[in-house]
C-alpha cells in the first residue's frame, strides 16, 4: 500500500529524512517512534504531499506523492499534529465543508458524514461550534474529517497529544477499530502507545529508521536480558555462595542481607527462566521464597538505547 | 472547479461566523454615507450623483480590503489549517483563486449595501445611469486589486496585524504614485511608467463614467499578478 525507497529531505544544513526506505502493506497499523525532531513528522508529510522529498521516491497505492499528487491524496486522510480546526465552523459545516471539496456527490454527502460522527461518537457535541469543543473532543473532529472520503490510508501525526488519560484510551481504541480495515500510519513519542495500537513499529532516530518490527519483536531483540529480585528466608553466608555458583546467573547484587535471617538479591541472566531456576534451586536447597519478580527490559528502555546510542 | 467553489463557499461563511465581519461592513457603511451626505455637500450642490461617493472608494478600501483580507492566509498558518486545506485533492491555485472569490464576494456585498444610496439620487433627480454603473464597476476592481495585493500579503505572515499594516502601506503606494506631487519628483523618464503602474490614475475615469478598456486591463494584470505571486508563496513550502 505504502512504499517508500530511499527518501531525504533536508531543510537548509538540517538533514530531516535521511535515506528512508519502508514498504507498509495493506490494512497493518504502523507506528513511527522517535524524538521530537527525528523526522516523523517530514516522512508524514512527503507522504501526504504537502511537502517534496529532495531524493528517493515515495508510493501511496500504486500512485507516486510527486507525480501524482491529486491521486494520492485522494486516498488519505490526514491529520496534521496536534490536529488543528477551523473554530469558527460547526462541527456538521466542517465536515461538509471537507466532503464538498473531496468531491464526494452531494447524494452521499450526508449519510457519510453521519457515519463518520457515529464511529468518533461525535454525537452529542453535533451542535457546537468547534472553538466551543474540549481538546479531546477538537481532536475527534479532526479525525472525522479524516474518514469522510472512507480513505485507504490514515495519516496521523501524534493524535494523541494534549489529552488527558481516559480522552487518550478513547482515541486509541478508535485508532484500533480503524485500523482493522486501513492501513494507518501514526507518529508517537509515547512508548505505551505503540504497544497498545500498532502491528508494527519503525522507531527513527535522527532521520533513520533505526529499528522495525512488532513491539513484541522489539523488545526481545533488546539483548534479551532479564532482571529478576528475589529474597529468601535463609542465611545469606549460605544463599549467597550457591547463588554465585549456579550456572546462567550473570550478576548478582546483594539488595539487603543479613537481619533476621532474610535476604534479598538482583540477578541479571540472559536465561529468560532464570525465574524458574531461581525457584528450583530455593527448593532443592530448602529455603523459604518470599519474594520473586522479574523485569524484562521495556520497550521504552529498547528505545531509549536505540536514539541515546548509549550501547 | 467543485474545489474553488467549495474553498470559497467556506471562506465566505467564515466572514459572517465572526462579528467582525459585520462590524466592517457597518463602518463602511457609515463612512459611505457621511462621504456621500456631508462630505461631498449633497444637500447644497443640487446634483443627482454619487461622484464623490466614487471618488472616496481607493480611501475607504484601502483600510477596509486589508482588514477583510488580513487573516485569510495568516490565520490558517498560524493554527496550521493550511496544512489541512492544502492536503485536499486539490491544487494550490484552487485554493487561493477560492479564497480571492470568496473575498470579492463578500466585497460586492458591501458594495451592494449601497445600492439604497443610489436609489436616493434617482428619486431626487435623474442621475447618470452609466456613470453609477461604471463606478460600481470601477469600484469593485479596486477592491479587488486591494484584494489580491492583501491576499498575497495575508500569505507571508502567520501575524493578522502584520498583514493588514503591509497590506495597506501596499495599496496606499499603488495609490499614490500616480498623484502630481509624487510624479513631479521622480525623474521625467520614470514618469510615465510610474503614472501608467498608479491606480488612482486608473480610477479617475470609472469615477467619471468613462470604462476604458485599459483600465481593466490593468486592474486585471495587477490582479493576476498578485494572486500569481499568492500561488507562488504557498508554493514555495517545497523550495527549502
């Protein structure tokens, strides 16, 4: 559906895209992930022809963003950061307003905007004014907008900033429900937020795609390291030299040790049972478990090694 | 052609969504009336005619385009509307040629309000029909000059109030260059460029009846210009 080769795009001395290749196939929710300033927002907007790449090429069902612009935008619907509005317009005179110069005749016109105010629950604020509307609310018209064409692709840069938690959930689940049909293409520098809407995520760094794949992907590729904290109701002179014995366990780090007969340690393992080894060997060895947990390295910490290059 | 009409279809409602709109037209009305009954000594010189009226229109415009014009382009950048707008199916002249159609149209309406006083003269006396009817005329291709020179103005800035001052320091110039005082300081092989490029020259004889076709000609080419360097401004986001 989406297939970029190459891309660049510089802005004076600034190197925004640099040599940017990704294909996204039909109906995959992918999300961009990045630092403020990383490029998302100059790949969205190559994509949506508003702005030109200096090199490379960039594809949009089958059309090419250069040549073909008219095409190409026919078949998406973008929402621009922070999902500016016309205030002045009513919700209802906006979306005709877009559905008139989309083309869309005037038989359809209507029942295509009722559809889009049902899938963003837009209904009850049907009467207001856009400048009257909360930002959650603001951004859903924005995204209404967006769909009245039923478009192929959906472009939206971070649509979810400037909401609060329960707005956020909301236009996440509406992002989800879109995306089982569209492709969708969405910027983000919220960890969590790719791991809840996306098939796919492409995290780019200084112009570069510096990783893709599933969050699940993701995050197993990040050295594969696990972190367990474990404590026992045992004497550490002996926990403690059958703990460094044991085979897989990498680091040990007394946490607590001594008082009353407890203890308490942080393994680093690159075995990712080292959970069930720990156990075991409580259990061969007699002593009481009160405490076990294990930490996977994050997605957010994958990506704050991939863009900080502290690896 | 659905896209023009359509960009200028909500560009015109937006005019009427905010009360400034009204506020303009209310202060243009009162100007024209003031000019008309007092300014141009109606009640004492015994004439049907709306001459002075007229001959006032590059004034009152002159504060009165920019104003409308000024948060036409600037408006849509500052909230990055333009963004949107500029993401349709759509070409960039589409959309400024609409907005310049949408600004004309709400033009012709204040323009129209007028119409009463015209009604008047004819009631009181027998006036000229041509001459009302070129200065209408003429009228409105001022305006519309004031139009596109604010437009394009609009378009430079994200700042209203810095697009309506240019706007207007723009149009005055235009205006002014062609008045005596101006030419009889410039050197004399500049003055007959300068007179022809002046749109107060222009204007003189729509106020007096007379529609020449040269003189819609150059409000033409300077409209043309103006939204041509409009397009090329919009534009120019992919030259970087």
């Amino acid at each position: 559906m989406i297939e970029v080769e190459n891309l660049t795009k510089t802005y004076g001395p600034t190197v925004a895209v640099d040599g940017i290749s990704f294909q996204i196939p039909k109906g995959e929710v992918v999300g961009f992930l990045g630092p403020n300033g990383a490029g998302k927002t100059t790949t969205m907007r190559i994509l949506t022809c508003y702005l030109p790449a200096d090199s490379g090429a960039a594809r949009v069902a089958g059309y090419d963003t250069f040549t073909e612009p008219v095409e190409v935008r026919r078949r998406i619907g973008y929402l621009p950061e922070s999902a500016p509005v016309y205030a002045e317009l009513g919700i209802v005179e906006y979306l005709q307003f877009v559905a008139e110069i989309r083309g869309i005749p005037k038989s359809e016109r209507e029942s295509r905007i009722a559809r889009a105010i049902e899938r963003t629950a837009l209904g009850p604020m049907i009467h207001k004014d856009i400048g009257q509307l909360s930002k959650g609310y603001r951004q859903r018209v924005g995204l209404a907008a967006t769909l009245i064409h039923d478009p192929e692709v959906l472009v939206l840069d971070e649509p979810t900033t400037g909401l609060d938690p329960n707005q956020i959930i909301e236009i996440r689940q509406l992002i989800r429900e879109i995306g089982r049909e569209k492709t969708v293409i969405l910027s983000t520098h919220i960890l969590p937020e790719v791991e809840a809407t996306c098939d796919r995520v492409l995290i780019i760094n200084q112009g570069r795609i510096v990783a893709s794949g599933t969050p699940a992907e993701l995050t197993r590729a990040a050295e594969g390291k696990v972190v367990c904290r474990v404590g026992f109701r045992a004497e550490p002179a002996i926990v403690e030299p059958a703990l460094r014995a044991a085979p897989g366990i990498e680091e040990l780090l007394p946490l607590d040790t001594g008082t009353n007969g407890t203890c308490r340690y942080e393994i680093s393992s690159r075995e990712h049972d080292i959970a069930e080894r720990v156990f075991h060997l409580a259990v061969g060895n007699g002593w009481t478990l009160n405490e076990l947990h294990t930490e996977r390295l994050s997605l957010e910490q994958v990506f704050t090694q991939l863009t900080l290059g502290d690896k | 052609m659905s896209a023009i009409a359509s960009v200028a279809k909500k560009e015109f409602r937006a005019f009427f969504q905010s009360p400034i709109a009204y506020v303009f037209i209310t202060l243009f009305l009162v100007l024209s009336l003031w000019i008309f009954f007092f300014l141009s000594n109606f009640f004492l010189i015994g004439q049907s005619t709306l001459r002075t009226l007229f001959d006032w229109i590059p004034i009152t415009f002159l504060i009165f385009v920019p104003a409308v014009t000024m948060r036409m382009w600037a408006e849509e950048q500052k909230l990055g509307t333009a963004e949107i707008l500029l993401t349709f199916p759509v070409r960039d002249w589409e959309v400024v040629l609409g907005k310049f159609l949408a600004g004309l149209s709400f033009l012709a309406v204040a323009i129209l309000l007028t119409l009463p006083l015209a009604g008047t003269i004819a009631w009181l006396g027998n006036p000229d029909d041509g001459a009302v009817v070129a200065g209408y005329l003429g009228s409105l291709l001022v305006g519309a000059t004031y139009l596109a020179i604010g437009l394009w103005v609009s378009s430079l800035t994200q700042n209203q109030i810095v697009a309506f001052l240019i706007s207007v320091i723009l149009c005055f110039v235009l205006y002014i260059v062609g008045v005596p005082i101006v030419l009889a300081s410039l050197p004399d092989w500049l003055v007959p460029f300068v007179a022809q490029l002046s749109l107060g020259s222009h204007f003189d004889s729509m106020g007096r009846g007379v529609i020449d076709s040269r003189d819609v000609i150059y409000y033409v080419s300077i409209i043309f210009f103006f939204l041509f360097l409009n397009v090329q401004t919009i534009a120019s986001r992919r030259w970087s």
